[in-house]
C-alpha cells in the first residue's frame, strides 16, 4: 500500500519511541500498523485503540493467579539474569504487575526488597518516586502507547549499575506477523524489533543489551 492509498489515520505518525517516520507495515481484519523506518518498531493504528475502560475489561479476563505453577515458570525465566548480574538481597520494581504479582514472589524469596506498580491494579504514584537496582517490565512494554516516556521515568529511577529488564515477543519478519498470536490481543499496541532494543539502549547510553532469550531484553545502567 503506497503513502498515497494509506488511510488518512496513518499518515504522518511519528514512532513513539524514537520519534522517526513510519511507514504502512500490515493490516488485517482488526488493524493496521506502521513499522518506523529507523529502530523498526511496529505500532498498531492509535485510532484503533481500545479505550482506558475496554483496556481494563480485557485484562480482567486473563486467569493468572499466584497459585498458577504455570503462571510462575512463565516468569521465572527473568529471574536467573538479573540475579546473576546485581546478586540477592536487592530492590526492585515489578513495574506492570498485575493483579497477581507472582514475579514479586520469587525475587522476595531471593532477599529482595519489592515495590509493585500497575496503573490499573496497583496505582501507587510513590513507587515511582524511590530508586531501584533491577526494574522489570514482564509482558508489559507492547502495552505501552508512549514507551519512551515511560522507558525515561524508569531508567531514571534506576540505580547506576541496575538492570531494566524486559520481557515481549519481538517482531522477526513480516511474513511472521501476518500470522502472529501476539498481535491479535487488541491490548498489544507497540511491537518491539532487535533493532527498536539497539536503538533503545544506544539512546539510554546504556552500559550493556543482553538478548537473553527470544523474548528476553536486560539493559545495563553505568555504574
């Protein structure tokens, strides 16, 4: 689809991450998306976005719970990382918690010192106001409308030597999305590239980016 055909609604969409151009990327029966010419992101069409509410309605709806084993190996990937890079008996932020913080669990069992923050669950402004050795991002960032705003307020709040860490599916191909799960959920909006992560970490003047696993992101702060 050429810029000339493209639904006005695309024209002209600045990527919110790194605030280049985009480009038509795909549509489908339920949306369209634009991919940004520079760090590759993908972004769902913001007029198609659900409201604050229907948000809300959808997340009520998934099942995870403290008791679900499942639930919890799903999150325990993240945990050996960033243990072995800042050790045991830390702080940390589950930034995007939930309604069920299972990740909190784990890393209070390793002596950590956890805060939970979730616009919709955990709404507490505070948290936001103290500093952290580890934040992690779990199934959260594809959520995010404005990533970089947010991705500032939490690399700020950050200790020098922490890690961000971040756990999403990440975009490989075209030929790949047009038949991805991922993008279906209508909560998803922003779909991070290896590329959307490099730029993000050359931006952050970051110390390190670790691809850990497929769906695995850390993010080093200098010391």
């Amino acid at each position: 689809m050429s810029s000339v055909n493209m639904p006005s609604s695309l024209l002209g969409i600045r990527c919110p991450l790194c605030r280049h151009n985009t480009t038509f990327y795909h549509q489908d029966k339920k949306r369209r998306y634009v991919q940004c010419t520079l760090c590759h992101l993908v972004l769902a069409d913001p007029e198609q976005r659900l409201s604050p509410e229907q948000e809300k309605q959808e997340y009520d709806l998934h099942e995870n719970s403290l008791e679900d084993s499942g639930y919890h190996r799903f999150l325990s990937r993240i945990v050996p990382p960033i243990v072995n890079l800042i050790g045991t008996d830390k702080s940390l932020l589950d930034f995007g918690c939930g309604p069920a913080p299972a990740l909190a669990e784990q890393f209070k069992e390793r002596g950590y010192s956890v805060s939970l923050y979730d616009v919709f669950y955990h709404h507490s402004p505070e948290t936001l106001e103290q500093t952290y050795d580890a934040i992690t991002l779990t199934e959260v960032i594809e959520h995010l409308h404005n990533p970089k705003q947010v991705i500032d307020q939490l690399w700020r709040i950050l200790k020098p030597g922490g890690v961000l860490a971040i756990m999403t599916q990440r975009v490989i191909s075209l030929e790949r999305f047009k038949q991805w799960q991922y993008k279906n959920d209508p909560t998803h909006v922003c779909f991070f590239h290896e590329e959307s992560f490099t730029w993000l970490a050359s931006y952050l003047s970051a110390q390190a980016l670790t691809f850990y696993d497929r769906d695995i992101v850390l993010i080093t702060k200098p010391d």
